[in-house]
C-alpha cells in the first residue's frame, strides 16, 4: 500500500509502517467473549485521550506514553538521519492536527457504537437503529487524499441510508406510532387453552392488542374450558368478529385543505341482542385496537343485567388541537359512512377516549339527519336532572361501588383508605368524586406527560379546579401553583406512591411490568380496572404473585352499560340522581354476586388472586 507524501517517498514508506504498526496493534477486546475486534480505524488511535469508550461497556486497549516514544525511537533508530529529517518536516505536523480532528470526532462517534453478538460473532452495532457492517458504517480513514479525509466519522455515519431510516422511525416511536411490537405469549397454560390462543395468533399474528385480550380472556377461563371440550370451539367462533366495518373519512380544516383519516366499527357478538360500545379517537386508533375494544366490551355487556351484544370503533383522528368547526365537519364525514349500520336495535354508540358531548352531539345530529328518525339517542335522553345524562358519572361511579363490594367481603370499607388514581378524564374525575364521598383519601391524577401528587388528599374544590385545569387545555402542573404542598412529576407513574387501592384510568397497557413490582412494593391490595386492559401480561403475572387482587375492567366497568340502557329503556321515569345511583349500585352488586358466584364453582378461593 503506498500513499502519496508530496513526492517524499521515504517518508511515504515511514507512514505506511506506522499505519501497519497501529492497525496490527488496535482494537476492541470484549471482556466477556475474550474476542478482539478491529475497528477499521488507522490514524489517530495511539493517542490516549481517544481511548474511552463508556457506552461500549468495554475497554479498548491504550498504549502508555512510554510504549508510544519507545516505538517511535525503534522506528527512528530503523532509518538513516537522512529519513530522520524528513520525518519532522511540515507535513507530517499538518497530518498530527488532521488527526486530532478525526480523534475528537470519532470520540462523539462512539456515543452511538456498542458491542453485541451477532451469529456467534461480537460486532459493532449503531445503537440507533441496532443494524452493523460496511454498507452502515464505512470506513472514513481511506487512502489519503480521498474524499473520505473530508467526510467526519459522524458525517459518514449519519448520511447513510440506514441511519436515516433508523432516525426516522425513532422519532416516530416519539409521536407515539407504534412500530412493529413483540407480541408477549405466555406458557403457563393447558393444551386445550393454549390451542386456542395459537389459532386466533394464526389468524391475526401482527393484532398485538387484540392477542393480548385473547390470552387473558383464556387465561382466566382455563378452568372452564379444561371441563367441557366444547367449550373450545365456542370460543373459536366467539374470537372471530361478526362485522367488522372500515372506511375512509375525508374532512376539510379550517384553511380549506382535505385530510383523510381511517374510520372503524367491530360488531363482535350480537348473540344475546344488539351491540352496544363507545367510539375512539385517537392517533394511534387502529383495528387491533377496536376489536380488543369490542372483545371487551362484549363480555362486559354480557356480564351486565341486560342482554346486549358488544361493539367498538372509532376513528385516528386527534381532535386535540382542532377547532369546533373541524371537529364537527369530521364526525358529520364519519357518521355518511356509519349512519346505516347504526339504530336501537342494530349498534348505538357511546363516548370513549377522545369523544365527549360535543363530538357525541355533532354524531347524533348528523345521524338523525341521515336516518330521517331520532329513535335511540348516543348520549341518552335529556332526563329531567341538570338536563344531562349521568352516564359518564355512572363508569366512574360503578368502579368505586365495586371495590366496596371487595372490602365489604374482607370486613373493611374505603373510609380513611389512600387511593391512587390514573388518568384526568371523565372516568377518573368521578372516581374522585365517590372516594371522597365514601371518606377515602385519594391523592393522585395524571396525564399524558406525568402525574400530580396532593399528600393532603383532593376535596370537591380541588376536583373543580381539576376540572378547570383540563377545560382550558392547561397541563396539571399548574395545580401546584396554587396548592403549594403538591407535586407535579414530568415522564413519571404514580404507582410508586404508597397506597391501599389503585384505580387505572387512563388507557390499555399503562401498568407494565415494573409498575406492578412498584405496586406491590407500595402496599396496594386492590386494584380496580377503570380503563380497559390497563395492565400488560407481565404486570398481570406480578399482580397475581404479590397477591394483589384486580377487579377486572369488564365486571368493575358495566356501570356505563347499566346507564346507558336504564337511560334509554326507563326513559319515562322520573328519577331522582339518588334514585339512580340506587338502582345502579345493585346493577354493581348483581354483577359482583354473578362473578363471584363463577369463580366458587369453578374452585377458586374467595382469598384468591385469582
């Protein structure tokens, strides 16, 4: 190998033995492996200062300043003077400035190199996008006086392909758009069980939420179906939906430009009559997401005193950030495609995530509109009561009543109890409401950007200035503006916080696996599914070994089903919101009584996690 030195071609033979020299003597030693890996790195790598590589978790092998002017004296002591003088000419000083450069980029280099194995091989990967090789990470210390000798290590890093790809989709996991998730499979399970989960992951391999209901909805009736053979095939015909309807919803914002969203509704099972189930916007709103929705919501209508199918859908639109005007063009565009599916005996929608009394308004309006009838309402009739529906209070408040029902069991009620809380919606805010009306001390909320603690516990002020808070867009971090006691934490959970029951309220999935361990370390006994399947397969199973007992979401959450029919089939009653809550605590107690009931038969311990 020659390279060009100005025509010195002594000096030319000097440079070419000491690029020989370091590359033989330069790499990365895994500890663990006791393999060496050349870093394809010439110039610049005997310099002390280059070698400290902390994110690598190894330690490259330094030469000491002695070894360096050793090695240089037996270089120097192998040519004539002649050579000796040629060496220390200018050009060889601009070449040590050119390698400080390299040296201190490579140094920022490193920040995003780490070592793994590959096939049985330790390889350098880019811990971005976790992909190695030449065609990723080519070699920028080249023939000198190539283009390479320009072109920084970091430069070279980030304008390939690979890494481009690798940022992009690193920022859309920040959006929060879901790339590709693993699909958790637990083992623990019978044969007979397990050959059902295996079919619907047939099926549907890449559906990670509706798998993920599938496994715990078999998990729990194990024991069930290890007693009757059939029971298999009925629930590999009740895995499959009956209808599952998509269409395309265009819509026009306030500066006159078109978008286009995707809109969904699943009919699950209108085996015992027709479905019933809320409505979801939200961006990350897709049919994995509505048919666990719809799964869910099935077996919690069935688990409720009324015989109604489920159903669920929605839409990826944000309507956060939106006008009224846009808001309203787009459920009246989602509603012209819906509208003929819809009606009090087909499917009547409710509110979700992300749909309120002003979208459910906006719906019900273009609805009639279309259907030339108002028979059914969305949001229930106007009852004589604040001329509203209490049927979001109804959700919040079944949750509350149902673990009441728990510890009425254990001789104990929620009066002086600590409760933490999740989410800052509808659900969550009337959850507050009834534990403070039944003397527990609830101290937390949250949102999507952290969560806020009061050790002094809320009271109905605090909740409506809460209320307040969320009305005009503001984050939860100015609560402490003016309760100076407490605390707002950024990209946190609340369940470290020390507590005696917990209610999730906010979304699928918020309790993994480590929240659980945090759960039980803080000594909660209960938890309460406000929302729908808050705890992911990994949590569920730490929950079950702590001996935390967990009201599922579809039996602590039919107090919005139980509403929304009373609403829509007793709609001449007089009723009083005494009256109501009555009539729907003992929905709460029939349906608490019906699962208990199930699991005595089945050999389950009143005591059981189970």
């Amino acid at each position: 190998m020659l390279l060009p030195s100005g025509g010195l071609g002594m000096t030319s033979t000097m440079d070419d033995m000491n690029l020989i020299h370091q590359a033989q003597r330069h790499h990365i030693v895994v500890s663990d492996l006791g393999e060496e890996i050349d870093l394809e790195i010439r110039h610049g790598d005997d310099d002390p200062t280059f070698a400290h590589n902390p994110l690598l978790g190894v330690q490259p092998q330094e030469s000491s300043t002695e070894e360096l002017s050793e090695n240089k004296q037996m270089m120097d002591s192998q040519l004539p003077n002649e050579e000796q003088n040629l060496s220390r000419t200018q050009p060889v000083k601009r070449k040590k400035k050119v390698v400080k450069r390299w040296r201190e980029e490579w140094a920022d280099t490193y920040k995003w190199a780490y070592v793994d194995v590959k096939d049985g091989t330790a390889k350098i990967f880019c811990s971005v996008c976790r992909e190695y090789g030449r065609k990723h990470r080519r070699n920028p210390y080249g023939n000198e006086g190539s283009r390479n000798m320009q072109m920084s290590a970091l430069e070279e890093h980030n304008n390939s392909l690979l890494h481009k790809e690798a940022l992009r989709l690193q920022q859309a996991s920040k959006e929060k758009i879901i790339v590709d998730k693993p699909i958790y499979v637990k083992a623990l399970m019978s044969k007979t069980a397990g050959s059902i989960v295996e079919a619907a992951l047939k099926r549907d391999p890449h559906e990670a939420e509706f798998i993920q209901s599938v496994q715990e909805v078999v998990h729990a009736l194990e024991r069930v179906i290890s007693k009757n053979s059939n029971y298999v095939n009925t629930m590999e015909r009740l895995l499959e939906p009956e209808r599952m309807i998509i269409f395309r919803v265009p819509w026009m914002d306030d500066r006159g430009e078109t978008h286009i969203n995707r809109g969904y509704r699943v009919h699950f099972n209108q085996t015992l009559g027709p479905c019933r189930g809320g409505l979801r916007f939200h961006p990350v709103m897709n049919l994995s997401i509505a048919k666990f929705l719809s799964f869910e919501q099935t077996l919690k209508n069935a688990l409720s005193p009324y015989k109604l199918g489920g159903s669920s859908g929605g839409s990826d639109f944000d309507p956060k950030g939106k006008s009224d005007n846009e808001i309203m063009r787009f459920c009246q565009s989602f509603m012209n495609e819906l509208y003929r599916y819809l009606g009090p005996d087909k499917d009547l929608p409710s509110e979700e995530m992300g749909v309120g009394t002003r979208e459910m308004g906006y719906l019900y309006g273009q609805y009639r509109r279309l259907a030339g009838h108002s028979q059914g309402s969305f949001t229930g009739p106007r009852v004589n009561w604040s001329g509203s529906s209490l049927r979001t209070e109804a959700t919040g408040y079944g949750l509350v009543f149902f673990a009441q029902l728990i510890l009425a069991d254990m001789n104990k009620e929620l009066k002086g109890l600590r409760c933490i809380v999740s989410g800052s919606g509808k659900i969550a805010m009337h959850v507050l409401e009834k534990l403070i009306a039944y003397g527990a001390h609830p101290i937390t909320v949250s949102d999507s950007k952290g969560y806020l603690v009061d050790e002094d516990g809320f009271d109905f002020m605090k909740i409506s200035f809460l209320r307040d808070i969320k009305a005009q867009h503001r984050s939860l971090r100015d609560y402490s503006k003016t309760y100076a006691r407490s605390k707002y934490y950024d990209d946190a959970k609340p369940w470290s916080e020390r507590c005696d029951v917990a209610f999730p309220c906010a979304s699928q999935n918020e309790i993994d696996q480590s929240d659980a361990i945090n759960l039980g370390n803080s000594g909660c006994r209960i938890l309460v599914e406000g929302s729908n399947m808050p705890c992911t397969p990994e949590a569920v199973d730490v929950l079950r070994r702590a001996n935390v007992l967990v009201a599922p979401s579809m039996a602590a959450g039919v107090g919005g089903v139980v509403a929304g029919e009373l609403e829509l089939k007793e709609c001449n009653l007089n009723w009083s919101p005494e009256d109501f809550e009555s009539k729907l605590q003992e929905a709460m107690k029939q349906t608490y009584q019906k699962a208990l009931k199930a699991a005595t038969d089945f050999g389950y311990q009143k005591e059981s996690p189970e």
